[in-house]
C-alpha cells in the first residue's frame, strides 16, 4: 500500500466471492502475483487472509538432488 491516501475512501472487500471478483478483473492488468497484491491493497481495503486463501500459493521450484551412483 504505497502512498495510498488515508483520507480518501476505498471500497471495502472481506468477502471471498468480491475477492476473487476483484482478482479476476485486476489479473489481466498485473504481470506477477505480487502485482496482483499491489493493486488489490492500492484499489481496495481488503482481509489480507481471505486474499491469501483466494490467490494460488506460489511455492518455491523443487531442487532434486543427483542421483548416487
């Protein structure tokens, strides 16, 4: 939430439905999943929880381990 002003009113989202709304008008506008945050908590005041369980969890790239020989 970068230089987001206090004082102007942003629209309020806690539900997981009006997230996924959101996330599905904002994600063709963000090119990463953390500029799909930025915008969300730029544009809306939101539940960041209920954002995290809307999101896909980005997990880490496995690193395999060389076979022994």
């Amino acid at each position: 939430m970068l230089n987001v002003d206090p004082y102007v009113p942003r629209p309020t989202l806690l539900s997981p439905h009006h997230i996924a709304s959101a996330v599905h008008q904002i994600n063709p506008q963000a090119a990463s999943p953390t500029e799909v945050w930025h915008l969300l908590t730029e544009r809306f005041t939101v539940d960041l929880d209920a954002v995290a369980a809307v999101l896909p969890r980005s997990e880490p790239e496995p690193r395999w381990l060389q076979a022994r020989r």
